[in-house]
C-alpha cells in the first residue's frame, strides 16, 4: 500500500496550503488510496469519482456524504433528518422534483439583471487605485445576496445571514459556538416557512413551505435543514468559485488578458474556473456491497471520499496540459465541480450565472488588479477556500 507521507485530508489545517503536488502523486501513485487514520478510500482519478457518483445503488448517500461526517462519527444530532445530499432514491429523487423546476436553466436566466445589480452594488464600493480584501469587497456579497434573495429573505436580516454562512462551514469542522448559531438559523428558517405555509409567496421556502411529499407537509425539521442546506451549498461555493478565479486571474495575466480583449470568452471561462478552482474539495459515499475499483477490492460498508480537485486535474481525462489553466480550454469531458449523477450540483446553472455576471462586470470596470500581500485559505476539508486576499485594484 501506498504511503503518501503527512497525507491528512480529513484536517482541516492541512488545506492552509495548496495540495495539487499530493492530488497530483495520489493520481499517479495510489488513485485508489486507503488512507488508515480516518478509515477510508480516497479517488482521486477521474473516471472513478465519475463512476461512483453515477451509481448510488451501490455506492450510497444516506451513511454519510462528508469526510468527516456525524453519522460516521456518531455525533449526529437526533431527530435532524438528512439534507437531499444525504439522501438516496427513491427518497432524493422525489426531494429533488420538488425544487428542480426553480434551477433550470430557462429559470435561472431571469436572474441576471438582478444578479448584474448586486455585482454592480458590489463593485461600486472600491474605489480605482484602492487595495481592500477581495473576498469582503467582491465574492463574498453576491451569492448571500442572490440566495437570499431566493429564498425570500427580508433586505434587513442579510448581513445576519452572511455571518449564519460562515458558521455553517466552521460548524461542519467542530466550531461548537459556530453550531449554536446554525441552530438559531435552523429556527429561523422553520420560523420563515411557517409564516410562508399560511401566506405564501413567491419565493423558495413558500415553495418548499407548501410542497407535500406522498400527500404530507414536510416537518418543520425537513424545513429547517432544507433552507440551512440550501445557504451553504449555494453560498461558500460560489465565493470561493469567485475568489480562486481572480487569484487565477492574477497568477496568469496572459489568460485574464484574452477575457480583458474577449468578453464573450467568459462564458467559456467560467468552465475552466470550476475546473481549476474546485471549490467543493470531496464528498463521500459508503458502497452498499463489496465491489472492485481498479482491481482494488473495496468491502461493503466501507467510506470512499470523492477528490473533485484531484479529479479535475487528472491527465487522463484533460491530457497533457491538465495542470494548467486555459480559459480556451474545450474540454471533451465535463468537469466534476458540481459532482456528477444524482446528486450533481442543484444550482449549477445559478452558480455559473453568478460567476460569468461577476467576471464580465469586474473585467469591464477593474481590468487589472494584483495581489497586495499573502493571502489566507480557509481550513476546510469540504471547501477548497481563500478566506481573505488584499488585492489593490488598479485605477
Ligand atoms: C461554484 C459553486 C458551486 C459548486 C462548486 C457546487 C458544488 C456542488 C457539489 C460538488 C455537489 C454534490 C454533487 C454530488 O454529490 O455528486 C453539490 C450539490 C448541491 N448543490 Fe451545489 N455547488 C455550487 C453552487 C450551488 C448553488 C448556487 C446552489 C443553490 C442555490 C447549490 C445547491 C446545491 C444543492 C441543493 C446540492 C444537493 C443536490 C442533491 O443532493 O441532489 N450549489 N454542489
């Protein structure tokens, strides 16, 4: 077996540094690796965690979705039922139709002005010639605004809601004040749809308030967890989608220089932005029975974690320049950002929206701005994140 030496994916300190050089060895060396201290597989190839995200018969949701998930580590609260990432069919797929419909592509392309005035608002709070913190300033009020927004949240409780964000991902790393809080937002939430359940509006948590599943309500419990689920999926993901591609931006003028001369190129962009960046490090899935991943046989019950980032970079899905960032990039293959299958990313359409908007708007007024000292990432085992970056903003 394999020793991939400091190897601590299940850390979250160990994501204080980048670690595409260790995705790059395990891809090479040990793609289908058992690493012994959390007792469980790591994939890191692409056609792997492709593979296994497309088949949850065998390789299930419910035993725990994250690296290092309560229900592996007993310490899940009870009586709080699985959000849909937790969930198998036939239950995810009746869960999943109820919201489908809202993240269509068709649907989500009526939120562009909306989604360009947030950015523009965003924006228009840096001065030219100004260095501030990139995440505060750009990535960060944009997609807690929209998501709000969505969900029907009340202009008055948003800066609440961004701090709620936050405690959400220092939550799912132990922070035991930062779960007080989520609390508080779960009660907020179940205190938001049963306002909604007897007036309804046009908003996502009327909808999720009045839709029945087999003729019954959801509990105020499913409530909670949905409206929770649903700022932290769409929420920590797409600032630090926005985030890595402006730090990429940076670190390859040559690339930021052909989105500056074509627009248009952004789209296209925003693709290989996913790809490079992989804001969601891993999710995990349990197999249901023993089976074989390249001839490695993986017992029933065991954890396999699902490396997006390894994944991603993986020359046999992108060849020989995989490791490098090309906003012309067109691939053959999908990347696996979103993941992949059932559970593939509720709000990919939204996210990419929300990106391309940002990009076009901040190449259009900021064409040039550089880092202005070191950055800080956040650690994280779910989220590949930058928590604060001076960037000084050129005039
Ligand atoms: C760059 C931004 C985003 C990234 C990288 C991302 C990534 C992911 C990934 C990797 C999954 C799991 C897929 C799997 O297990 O196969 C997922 C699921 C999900 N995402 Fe996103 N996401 C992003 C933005 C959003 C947004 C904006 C929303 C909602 C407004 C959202 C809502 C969800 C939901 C509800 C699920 C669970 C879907 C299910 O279990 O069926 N995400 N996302």
């Amino acid at each position: 077996m394999t020793a991939i030496p400091e190897f601590r994916p299940d850390d979250p300190s160990y994501f204080l540094q980048e670690r595409n050089e260790v995705y790059r060895q395990l891809r090479e060396e040990s793609p289908v690796h058992w690493y012994q201290p959390g007792e469980f597989w790591v994939l890191s190839k692409y056609a792997d965690v492709r593979h296994v995200s497309s088949d949850p018969a065998t390789f299930c949701s419910r035993k725990g979705f994250r690296i290092n998930d309560d229900i592996r580590t007993g310490q899940g609260l009870p009586g709080i039922p699985p959000s849909m990432l937790g969930m198998d069919p036939p239950q995810h797929t009746q869960y999943r139709k109820l919201v489908n419909q809202y993240f269509t592509h068709r649907q989500v392309a009526k939120l562009e002005p909306r989604i360009r005035e947030f950015a523009r608002e965003a924006l228009d709070t840096i001065s030219p010639g100004e260095t501030c913190d990139f995440v505060d300033a750009v990535s960060a009020p944009l997609p807690v605004l929209v998501i709000a927004d969505l969900m029907g949240i009340p202009t008055s409780e948003r800066e609440r809601f961004k701090v709620w964000s936050d405690d959400c991902i220092a939550a799912n790393e132990g922070d035991t004040e930062a779960q007080g809080r989520v609390a508080e937002l779960f009660s907020y939430v179940i205190a938001q749809a049963m306002e909604r359940r007897s007036s309804p509006r046009d908003d996502l948590i009327s909808i999720a308030a009045n839709a029945r599943l087999d003729g019954q309500f959801l509990t105020e419990a499913e409530l909670g967890i949905f409206g929770v689920s649903l700022l932290v999926a769409g929420n920590e993901t797409t600032r630090n989608l926005i985030s890595g591609a402006a730090r990429a931006l940076m670190q390859h003028p040559e690339q930021r220089e052909k989105l500056v001369r074509d627009p248009s190129l952004i789209e296209n962009a925003v693709e290989e932005m996913l790809r490079w960046v992989s804001p969601v490090r891993c999710f995990a899935r349990t197999a249901t029975r023993d089976v074989e991943i390249r001839e490695q046989p993986i017992a029933k019950d065991d954890f396999l974690v699902l490396c997006y980032g390894a994944a991603n970079r993986d020359e046999d899905a992108y060849g020989p320049t995989s490791e490098s960032f090309d906003v012309t990039r067109r691939p053959t293959r999908p990347h696996l950002a979103f993941g992949f299958g059932q559970h593939i990313c509720l709000g990919a359409h939204l996210a990419r929206l929300e990106a391309r908007v940002m990009f076009e708007e901040l190449l259009a007024r900021f064409p040039y701005f550089e880092l202005a000292g070191e950055s800080r990432r956040v650690p994280s085992t779910l989220i590949n994140g930058i928590e604060s970056m001076p960037v000084t903003f050129r005039a």
